[in-house]
C-alpha cells in the first residue's frame, strides 16, 4: 500500500530503519490517522515532528507549487483570525 517491502515494514518496527517524510506520510494516509500518531511524545512535540515532515515534502515541490500551498495557508489563517 505504501510503497515499501515487508522486510522494511518489519525494520522499521525494530529501529533498524528509519523512514522519510514521503513515507511517514504514506504510512499515515494507509492507516487512516493523522502523521503525529506516527510519533512518541507529548502532544506539541508529535505536532512539530508531523509539521517537520510536511515541511521536508513540500521542500521537494517545484517552487510554484510551494507557492499554492503558502497562499493556501495564509488564506485559512487569514480566514481564521478574521472569525476570532
């Protein structure tokens, strides 16, 4: 489903591997939960460690893409303090 043997699933499981961002987020997606239940910690420490990820994808978008996605964010922001 995402792309990876068993094998890697499996060292991946032990520690013995570590995935990517890109993988990270396949993972989620295939489990139906979001990419901080794919991390230990506390609740803000999960949190930076999904936004990292997002963030390490998003650095391998062609810049105009990038660019959709930053006018996206600074839109719900935007529409989001407007309604507090």
């Amino acid at each position: 489903m995402v792309g990876v043997s068993k094998g890697y699933i499996s060292e991946m499981e032990s520690g013995k591997k570590t995935p990517g961002a890109g993988l990270v987020i396949r993972l989620a997606d295939a489990l139906g939960v979001s990419v901080a239940d794919l991390y230990e910690g506390d609740p803000a420490t999960r949190e930076r460690a999904a936004m990292a990820a997002h963030l390490e994808v998003m650095e391998q978008l062609p810049p105009e893409d990038r660019q959709a996605i930053e006018k996206a964010a600074l839109g719900l922001l935007a529409k989001h303090l407007g309604s507090s």
